[in-house]
C-alpha cells in the first residue's frame, strides 16, 4: 500500500504538470528559439517578394508578349535568360539587417535572401537578339517577335 494519500499523489502531479509547463514556456520565450520563431514570423510577413508570381502569355501575328505582375520589386531584383525556346523570369531579393543596442550592448544582424522564379515555354527558338522588355510600376512586359517560317517546294 502507498503511503501517499490520492488527494496528495494529485497535488504533487498538478505541481509538476505546472513545472513541466513553465519549462516549455520559458523554452519558446527565450532565446534561440525565440529568435528562429521571430525569423520564421518575418519571412511569412514580408509582402516585398512573393514565392510565385502571374504570368500571362499573349500572342499576336506579330509578336508574343510575356506579362509578369512584380508590385513592390526593383528593376535591379529581375533577371530574364532564356535557353532555346525557354524563357525564365527570375527575382532575387537580398536584405541586410543591423541593429545596434548601446544600452545593453548588443549587436543584432540578420540575411535574407529570397528567390523566385517562373519559366514560360515559346513554341519556336527564342532571338535573345531580337527580345525587348521593359519594366514599369511594377508590369514586366516581354515582347518576342514571331518568325515566319520558310515554305518548302515538294518535288
């Protein structure tokens, strides 16, 4: 037989359920994990890049016009390559963070580094040449102009 009473054998494992609580609350609150949460917290916030972005693929006689929607992003952040009749629209955004506390003497600095990108196929061989884009609050505009094929005499 035990030599504890149900009403004590309760109490002690209420006291350390609340210890056991205490311990995993401190452990979420304080550093480092609070620092990865707050990280994790600002990447999901941060509205500057987007991990997908719309693209739209027009065609005209003339032409085939590639539209990407980019608000908030910088001429300087796109890069456009293309590879045969492939053509990719990346974004590449680097941010660098500083904070300095005189008072307690800390130092704070944070990277980030955010990608994102889209390719489009065009059904002929891409000019690089011959490509023009242009960039304007926000609207990436691509124009490819289309060649005309050669017609071939059947002997």
């Amino acid at each position: 037989m035990s030599s504890q009473s149900p009403e004590n054998k309760h109490k002690k494992n209420r006291e350390s359920f609340g210890e056991i609580m205490k311990s995993m609350n401190s452990f979420f609150t304080e550093r480092p994990i609070k620092g990865l949460l707050e990280s994790i917290d600002e990447f999901f916030k941060n509205p500057t890049i987007q991990h997908s972005f719309p693209i739209k693929l027009t065609e005209t006689n003339k032409e085939y016009c590639i539209t990407a929607e980019l608000p908030g992003i910088k001429k300087e952040q796109i890069q456009i390559d293309t590879i045969g009749n492939q053509l990719t629209i990346s974004i590449k955004n680097l941010e660098e963070f500083t904070e300095i506390d005189e008072i307690i003497h800390s130092y704070r600095r944070r990277h980030s580094i955010q990608k994102s990108s889209r390719s489009v196929n065009i059904p002929v061989p891409i000019d690089e040449k011959q490509v023009k884009a242009s960039y304007k609050d926000g609207l990436l505009q691509i124009r490819i102009p289309r060649k005309s094929g050669k017609s071939i005499q059947i002997d």
